[in-house]
C-alpha cells in the first residue's frame, strides 16, 4: 500500500499535491506529507491522519514552490507513529533530498545494521529511511548517480519519488511490484506528475502519458524529462492484488480497467463456484464489481444488502487488531428487507483474518436471511506479503491454518467459495490488452496466494546464514 505523488513544474505544486494524495487516500490512511522546493530550499509539512485533516490552507501557503512530493502512509515495516511519516527530507553532503516510498525493503534490517555499524544514526523505524543513508554514503558525484548506487543494494519492492531542490526524480523496482504512472498538466504542458496510480492526475485535469516500466529511473528537471534503466532486469512481477483490492475500481492499470477486472473475477468465480440462491449482495465497497460480475453470471438480482457509511474508511488498513474489529460495526449496516427470508450470496474480495467476514455473515443472518454463502473473488490467502502489505506472520491468515471446511464453520456460513488461483490469473490475463504497459509480459506476483516470492524476502550480511525463499 502507501501512496506517492510528484510533480515538477507548476506554480501551483503544492495544491495539486493535495488534490494528487487526496485521490490517493484509500492507498493509506494513517499519515500524509508534502515536501516542496523553491529551487534552494525544501519546506516539508506531514502529520498523522487524512489528508484533509493534516494540510490546512495556511499550512499548503507555506509550502512554495514549483515542484513537489507527497505521501499517503500505510505502515509496514516501522510501523505508525509521526517519525515514519513521509516524505523524509534530509540536508546531506550534496545539499537537501526528500524522499516519499510505497513498497518494502526486504533487506532493511541487515542493511541498517551494516549502516549503524559505520555510524549511521537513525531518526525512524522505516525500511525507507536506509534507502537515505545509502545515498549519504555512496561516493558518487551526482544525486542521481548516488540513487542508482544505493538501489543496487536494495531489495524488494519500490516505487519512489525524491525531489532535490534542481529536480525529481521517479524510480520503479526491476520486477515492477507497485504501479507507478507518469502523465503532463494540460494547463501548463510542461509540467510533468508522478503518481503511483493515474486516477491522481484526473482531479488536476492531467493526462497519463504511461506507466514507468519496470527498472526504469525518471529525471525532470529544468532541461525536461530523461529516461534511463540503471539496474540489471528481473523477470516482472507486479502485484496481483492491486486488481483485486489496493488499486480504485476507476483505475486503469496500463490500459486495463481495474473496474472491469473485478467484474470479469466475479463472472469466473461464478462458473467455479455456483450456487442456488435469490440475492447477490456486495461488501462495500471493495466487493461491490466482483459481485456485479457474479449476479450477472447467474442471472441473480443484485442488492445493496449492507450499507457502508462512508465517514469511516477501510477496516482493513487500520493498524491496530481492536480498531479493526470495531471498525466493522462502525462501517456497515444490514438492510433487512433486502435479506429477510432470502438465500443471499455474500460475495468480498478475501479474506485475511476471517474476523471481519465472521462478522457479516453475522449481520446478514440476524437480519433474516435463511442461508448465507460467501463468494471469494480472490483465492485463499495464505502466505504473509514481505512487499507492502501488514500480513507479517502466516498465523495470522485463516487459510493458512484452516481448511475450507473449517473456514465455513468459523465463518458461520453455509458454504464458502474461493476463486482460484487459476482462474484469477486467466482473467487478469485476458483483460489485459495488447497495448497493456506490461503486455510484454505476464508476470504478476502472487506470493500471498502461492507461497512463490519473487524477490528475496531477505538479504543476510556476510555472517549470517543464506535463507532460502519461502514456499520454492
């Protein structure tokens, strides 16, 4: 998860940097910031919270200039807390550097030992902190040479954003994990944005120009925008899961509608698992084109049974284990006449936990419905994601500890269907068209479904004892 934004050029940096994190907020909900540079100097404002909570109109004033960065904050590795909010902003031997990252640094912990070892202070518990101090020690004479020096010894998954005060910089990981997107302001052609999805760039009236490929590192500064690939190439490996859940419906991935994938899963989970029933209804909102997909499929009525309330964001990115719970009370209530007495298909995205879901099914039955089954429009996750995602530990995810049986059971349900993982990837593979920014490839990570990781999910120091991928 996590949000990036950039923008270069504009007289009005900072606004549209507001408008770009609000846009991507459902990315994190936890912190947001915003670095600016004027040309000498980088003024920076971040705070715990949602964007419009956090920057007030006083505080966008106070950041000036033509060029910016900002960050919308899932935590991962490091945690919550105010030191981890992003964008970092540092003063170095090559002058001021801020940094905004979405993705996780499998390697942070050996490298941050090597790092203190050779008298690195740290101000964070970030993995995106050590991308900084890499920079710090590289030898190299540009800013750009130096990003290029310290990525080579990183692993996992980034997409990053660094403003200086002469320019930006974009950089996406060689396997292409998280999506990162470049397009132009159509008032000011020579402005350029960077957003890690293009639904950013439709609040400022910019257009995509394309997605940033895999390994690729962008420059743009006052000589315009230079493109090169610095690193060595990895077979891609863009995360599944931003089709099924992280990515907005309204996203296009490349030139795929992220809105018709999800319509497309519930059409194959609908022929994989079939069910007599009289109601499709959605958990809102993540579920909601998935369950439009299905009800279409079996030629069933589809119904809002639940309401969202749109004043409480999504449950599943909070960061604490009783927000989390109370979260589901707080977000969605039944409608009875649309459940009463009825055999309603309760289709959602996944299950992780499985406390949220044993709580609708829950709902839905005390509101009168007669059976209750659940379609899953993702198949069962069950290994932990070292790339961004808060699934440290495999106890913590049902499917790995359960059978499906066992699921139904905990769930209350009286029957429960996945879609596999088979049938994810065809579909995925088949919206994707010809001109898709990966086309070239179809490479997706899956690692939470199948236990293959990608990239190594850790990097030991010379003095510690190579560990193999899990689940190879």
């Amino acid at each position: 998860m996590c949000g990036v934004f950039g923008i270069y050029g504009h007289s009005e940096a900072a606004n549209l940097t507001y408008l770009g994190l609000h846009a991507l907020q459902h990315r994190g909900q936890e912190g947001a910031g915003i670095v600016t540079t004027d040309g000498t100097t980088l003024f920076t404002h971040r705070n715990l919270g949602l964007v419009h909570d956090v920057f007030s109109q006083h505080d966008l004033e106070r950041l000036k200039g033509s060029a910016a960065i900002g960050h919308v904050r899932y935590s991962t590795t490091g945690g919550g807390g105010l030191q981890n909010v992003q964008p970092f902003a540092v003063d170095y031997a090559l002058g001021s550097l801020a940094i905004a990252h979405n993705g996780n640094i499998t390697n942070a912990d050996a490298l941050r030992r090597d790092l203190e070892e050779k008298g690195s202070i740290f101000q964070s518990s970030s993995d995106t902190e050590t991308v900084i101090h890499l920079i710090a020690h590289s030898r190299q004479k540009t800013v750009e040479d130096r990003v290029v020096d310290a990525l080579s010894r990183v692993e996992g998954a980034y997409s990053l954003v660094f403003l200086t005060p002469h320019g930006l910089i974009a950089v996406r990981d060689p396997a292409g994990v998280r999506p990162l997107c470049l397009g132009r302001t159509k008032a000011a052609p020579h402005a350029y944005v960077v957003a890690s999805e293009p639904v950013a760039f439709d609040l400022m009236d910019a257009e995509l120009e394309r997605f940033v490929a895999p390994g690729e590192m962008i420059v743009v500064d006052e000589n315009g925008l230079r493109s090169s690939f610095p690193f060595a190439s990895r077979p891609p490996a863009m995360c599944v899961f931003e089709y099924v859940y992280f990515s907005r419906p309204d996203s296009v991935l490349g030139t795929t509608s992220v809105y018709e994938i999800r319509k497309g899963l519930g059409r194959t989970l609908a022929r994989e698992h079939p069910v007599e029933a009289d109601v499709v209804v959605p958990v809102p909102d993540s579920g909601v084109p998935a369950a439009l997909g299905f009800a279409d499929a079996v030629k069933l009525p589809f119904e809002l049974g639940l309401i969202r309330s749109h004043y409480v964001g999504r449950t599943f990115i909070e960061p604490q284990q009783s927000i989390r719970h109370f979260g589901v009370r707080l977000k969605l209530n039944p409608v009875t006449s649309a459940l009463q007495g009825k055999r309603v298909v309760v289709v959602d995205d996944s299950i992780v936990r499985g406390t949220t879901s044993r709580k609708i099914v829950k709902m839905v039955r005390a509101a009168g419905a007669r059976e209750v089954h659940v379609r899953i429009s993702s198949p069962p996750t069950q290994w932990p994601c070292y790339y961004g995602i808060d699934t440290p530990t495999r106890g913590e995810l049902i499917a790995s500890t359960h059978t499906l049986e066992e699921i139904t059971r905990y769930l209350t349900a009286d029957s429960v269907g996945y879609l596999s993982r088979e049938g994810l990837l065809a579909t995925v593979a088949k919206s994707r068209s010809s001109q898709d920014e990966s086309a070239h490839n179809r490479g997706f990570c899956d690692a939470c479904f199948s236990g293959q990781y990608p990239i190594p999910i850790f990097s030991p120091s010379p003095h510690e004892p190579q560990l193999p991928l899990l689940g190879v």
